[in-house]
C-alpha cells in the first residue's frame, strides 16, 4: 500500500499539469479515483462535478472517499428532524445536505464512502451492493454479510453495517453507500437523536436501525484493507487495472468549477434553507420564580425561515409592544439560534430599565432560541 501510494502521488503530480481532458481519457472503459481530502462539502463536490462533466457512456467510475466527523441528510430532508443541531455545534462537527435522497448518516474516518457512477441506464445499485458483499467475503469467507431487498448491508442478520442513497439524472446516475469500518458509535446514536419536540414536517424521513462495525466483527479489517479490496473487485467485474487514482477535490486545474460547488453546498440557504415546509407546535414550560408558565409557540417555517410566528404569552407578562416587536422581528428570520440572538440582543436594548421586565424577556428569549 506504501508503495501504491507513492505511485498515485507521482501520478497525481503529473495529471495537475496536464488538461483534464488527457487526464480522464487515461482510463478506457473505467477507473477508481480516491480524494486525498476529508472534508464533506468537498467530496460531495467532487460527486456533482463527475455527475455533471462526465462522460459515463464512454467510462464507469468508483469514487471513494472519507470524512471528518460529520452528519449528512438526504436531498428532502428536514435538520431540525434528523439530528440534535445543538449537539453538533458543540462537537464542531460539519453538517452536509446531499444532492441524492435516502436518510441520514454520520461520518467520519471509521466510515467508507463509495459511490458508483454509471449512465441512467446502466444504473444497478443491488449489483453493487452485491460487488461489496463479494469484496468482504474474499477478504473473511466466515463473515455473514448479504443484501437485503431496502439495499442496505446487513452484518449477521440483524446489524446494518451499510446504508444507500442515489442520484439518477437525465442520462447520468450515481449509486453511493456507506460501509462501517470502525466508527464512533457512540457520537453517531448521540447527533442522529433529534431533540425537538413538536416539529410537522412531510420531509423524507430516517428509518431507525442498529449498527455494527466490521471492526467488532473482525479487528484486522481496517478501513485500507476493505477499500483496496472493493478497489480490487471493481477492477475484476468491469476488467480494469486495479490501480487507484488520488484525486485533490479542492483543484480546478484537475476539475474546473469545482471551487464554486464546494462553496454552495456549505451555504446556510443549501443547508437549511432547502428543508421542505414544516411547522413547530410546542409548549414551553418556562420556571420562573416559584411558578412554572406555560407558553404555547406555534410557527411555519419555509425555505428555514419563519413565515408565521404566534406566541401565547399569559396576560400582562411583557408589555404588548415588547411582544409584537418580537413576533415581528422573528417573522421573516431564518430559524436559526444565531440570527434570533442578535434579533433579540437588539431588541433588549430599546427594552425598559427595569430587572423584572429584563428576567421575563431574557428567560422567553433563551426558551425561543432552545426551539432551534
């Protein structure tokens, strides 16, 4: 692998000073590329620009690649639904929204992406799911690995080690998976737990399921190990050099316009702001000296931005004028705790001088910002 390695570096040098055009016509019928990058909004770039520019009548592709910790929804999902959002800004840990259906997953570098591009026609996503079966028990005959008909991969009849998602364009298609290596279990069950309470939504959601690390299975099966393996069976089934080609995502000499789709897929209005219609109909129960107030919030929020905002406050608790300065200033916002920081730090400001109106407005103000 060492060696391999030092080949693909050498390679890689070469192919950054030569036209891209040379550069994808150095493969017939198909090759295997790997991003030397971990970064998600990268690597799902590069997944559009393949999907994008090339031409996969001529050339099957399988991109593989990794990522630092990070959580990935499908196309029509909805954040706030799929994951705890707070729990991810306190382990800094990225949030991705795909450009393919399916559910949501988490990332990192004990989790192998594989993606499998073909023509619309020529797209089979059970066959390449049944290629990664083969792949695993080349490497452990004993493992009790198989398919099943929701074309996820399932570890001794019961543990999901592999879930799928899939993009199919005019012509072009592209099938990509996950396969658990060795990752961290324990921040994957934590950030795909949804905290929120009272979200509707008709967003796609995610189908529950225990998981299990080939790791567990088998501690010699390392992630290189399982990827030059798929690598190798790739190669077979579609009679190509089993040689990996490392791709560096973040170069526009090797794949023009690439710069431009990294830096969309990390705007807040891709991330969130694609999230279908949904609405938030909860109650807070705010403590508030010796009495526990109930306080009904009901919002719609459309392309992540707050459309209607109403607020059921008990009677003479803020002054009206506060109150409908609030609802006025959420509405039109994006959902979103930061924005409605600053709104209600600027509202604080004209508020009057007087500590019991300040502890009202400071203990609605963090209970509103807890929604998001």
């Amino acid at each position: 692998m060492v060696l391999q390695s030092l080949k693909n570096c050498l390679w890689l040098s070469c192919v950054l000073r030569t036209p891209k055009a040379c550069f994808w016509s150095t493969a017939s019928g198909g090759f295997i590329i790997q991003s030397v990058s971990n970064d998600v909004y990268q690597n799902l770039a590069v997944e559009d620009w393949i999907h994008d520019h090339m031409d996969l009548e001529k050339q099957q592709v399988l991109f593989l690649w990794r990522n630092s910790p990070a959580v990935v929804i499908g196309r029509h999902q909805n954040p706030w639904q799929e994951c705890n959002l707070r729990l991810l800004r306190q382990k800094n840990i990225k949030l991705a929204r795909r450009r393919s259906g399916g559910g949501t997953v988490y990332h990192d570098l004990g989790n192998i992406n594989l993606t499998f591009f073909t023509t619309r026609k020529k797209y089979e996503r059970m066959e390449n799911l049944k290629l990664v079966v083969k792949a695993l028990k080349a490497l452990r005959p004993q493992l009790d690995v198989h398919v099943t008909d929701r074309y996820d991969i399932l570890l001794d009849r019961q543990y999901k080690i592999s879930g799928t998602a899939a993009k199919l364009g005019r012509t072009s298609a592209y099938h990509h998976c996950t396969l658990l290596c060795n990752a961290d279990k324990f921040v994957l069950s934590s950030v795909l737990k949804s905290p929120y309470k009272g979200l509707k939504s008709n967003a796609t959601p995610s189908v529950p399921a225990s998981v299990k690390n080939l790791f567990e299975e088998d501690p010699s099966l390392t992630s290189e190990l399982l990827l030059d393996a798929i690598a190798k069976e790739y190669a077979v089934q579609h009679q190509i050099d089993h040689h990996i080609n490392l791709i560096n995502p973040a170069d526009e000499t090797l794949l023009p316009g690439i710069s431009n789709k990294t830096k969309e897929l990390q705007t807040w209005e891709w991330v969130y702001g694609k999230t279908p219609k949904f609405s938030v109909s909860t109650c807070l129960n705010m403590a508030y000296k010796d009495s526990v107030l109930d306080v009904k919030v009901n919002m719609d929020v459309k392309h992540g931005r707050i459309e209607v905002c109403n607020i059921d406050l008990p009677e003479q608790w803020l002054p009206p004028g506060l109150y409908s300065e609030l609802v006025k200033s959420l509405t039109g916002s994006k959902f979103c705790p930061n924005e409605t920081t600053t709104l209600v730090t600027t509202l604080l400001r004209v508020c009057p001088q007087d500590d019991e109106l300040h502890s009202r407005w400071s203990l609605l103000c963090e209970n509103m910002i807890m929604l998001m």
